[in-house]
C-alpha cells in the first residue's frame, strides 16, 4: 500500500507557524529558531537528535567511484569529502523518529532524483518542516559550481509540488579585503527564477555580506510574500554581533532565519534576550 501523501501544504507551512502552532517557540521571530547545521556523519546526527535543535540540517551528494561506493545511493556529506558512513536512506531512518524539521543541501544535480524518491517513500511520516536547498546562482566571489535551476526545481517540484525551496548563489569570502555583497543584477536574476513559482521559497545569504546588501535584499523580499531569508555563518567568517544585530534591525523578524555558527549564535542570543537552544 503506498504511503499517505503529506497534509496539505504540509512541507509549504512557514516554519514559524509550525514551531508555535506545536508550541516548540514563543514568538513569531525567526530567531526563535535554533539550527544543527552540517549533520552529516552518524556521530553529527545523533548529536542533531540529542540537541535542542528545531531544524536539522545536512548535504546531499552522490559519492565517487570507489571505496565500496554504492553510485545509485545518496550519501551525506559536504565536499571536499565525497564519502560517509550515512546514506541518506539511513539519516531520513533516524530523523523520522523525531519531531525536528529538516533542510537537505544539494551539492549535485545527479543526488537529486535518487533522493526525491527516497523522501517519497517517508513523505506521509515527514508531518513537518522540509527545506530543499541548493545554490543556483553564482554570487559575491563564489568559486564552486552551481547547480543548474531548472532541472533542480522542475525534479524537486514534480515530486513534491508543495515544498519549500532553498535556493542560494555560490560565495566566497576573503578576510584581507573588502568584499562586495549581493549585486542588483544577482537578485534581480534569482527574482526572475522565483517568480513564477508558487512555493515559499528562502534565501540563504552569507552573514558577512548581507550588511553591504540590504537595499538589494529589502529588494527581493519584497517581490512576494512567499520569500525569506536564511542568514548563515561559514567556519571561519568574521561575522560580529552588531553585524547580525543590524541585519535583524533592517529586515521584518517574521521574514530572517539565522543558521549561525557558535560562538556568534549565542553571543546574538544573549544579545537580543533569546535563550539559545543548543
């Protein structure tokens, strides 16, 4: 017997409605939100299901040739490793369990049918947030490959025609310099990808470039109401706290997701009397 699809419009519900709807945050602001970011390997997923986390996220790849590789069967890692000890099949098994929301990362195009049918098979037990990521668009100093929009979208939404999207540019950061943001002809040309959609969709935006890139951000969330943004932090991003207090002071609370690393996580926090949930 095939599986129960998921509730209407499940997957597309604003995670912030979900969160107070189940009584998980107090307030609609989404730094309410706590996030496990990179739980790829076993050991980090478990760490995920033990933390207090509301939303897991991870990377999706297929792994290279070799190694006792299995090439049909999507692994979870991040380059520059192509390999892991937990399949995808094995991650969704874990997270099922739970009442956490996930976020899978893609990282190739060729991982995305083999996972799209493997989240079918769970699809009626997943009665909560599910973000589908990945950057589409080369932005501010980004060096990796993109993945293709349509084939991502059109693949993702022909499975599920009521996801949300997460779909981002490439970045790049360079502490010694001055780093440019998010151009005008960047935004204007993922708004011209998204709207014709009629899926939320949420950028993710590199922390230490959205400051010199708010007009163009206020920009792009104001093209529709189905839009917000996901600020994320990288290992080794000088991200300060006023940084992220002005980013939380330009943009609606309602609208910015912060997926910040630690100690800037806490430090934000503390800064604006929310409890962070490790």
């Amino acid at each position: 017997m095939a599986a129960p699809a998921a509730g209407p419009g499940c997957w597309s519900e604003n995670i912030l409605d979900y969160f107070l709807r189940t009584h998980q945050i107090a307030t609609e602001d989404g730094a309410e939100i706590s996030w496990y970011h990179g739980a790829n390997r076993r050991a980090q997923t478990e760490a995920a299901l033990r933390s207090a986390a509301h939303m897991v996220e991870a990377d999706v790849l297929l792994p290279s040739a070799g190694a006792g590789a299995v090439p049909s069967q999507p692994v979870m890692a991040h380059p520059p490793e192509t390999h892991s000890d937990n399949t995808l099949q094995a991650w969704l098994a874990a997270l099922l369990p739970s009442t956490k929301g996930i976020k899978l990362d893609f990282k190739s195009l060729a991982a995305v049918p083999p996972a799209m049918a493997l989240l079918d098979t769970v699809r009626g037990r997943l009665q909560r947030p599910v973000w589908l990521n990945a950057d589409i668009l080369p932005g501010p100093s980004g060096s990796s490959n993109v993945v293709d929009a349509k084939p991502f979208i059109d693949t993702v939404t022909s499975f599920f025609p009521a996801v949300t999207l997460s779909l981002g540019w490439t970045t790049g950061w360079h502490p010694e310099k001055a780093n440019e943001g998010y151009s005008w002809e960047m935004v204007r040309e993922m708004e011209s990808i998204c709207s014709g959609l009629s899926q939320p969709v949420t950028f993710p935006v590199r922390a230490v470039l959205v400051r010199q890139s708010c007009p163009q951000l206020l920009w792009l969330l104001k093209r529709s109401d189905r839009y917000s943004l996901t600020v994320w932090t990288a290992k080794d991003d000088s991200c300060s706290t006023e940084d992220l207090l002005y980013i939380r002071d330009c943009f609606d609370k309602k609208k910015v997701f912060y997926d910040i690393l630690e100690p800037q996580n806490r430090e934000f926090k503390q800064a604006i009397g929310i409890t962070a949930n490790l």
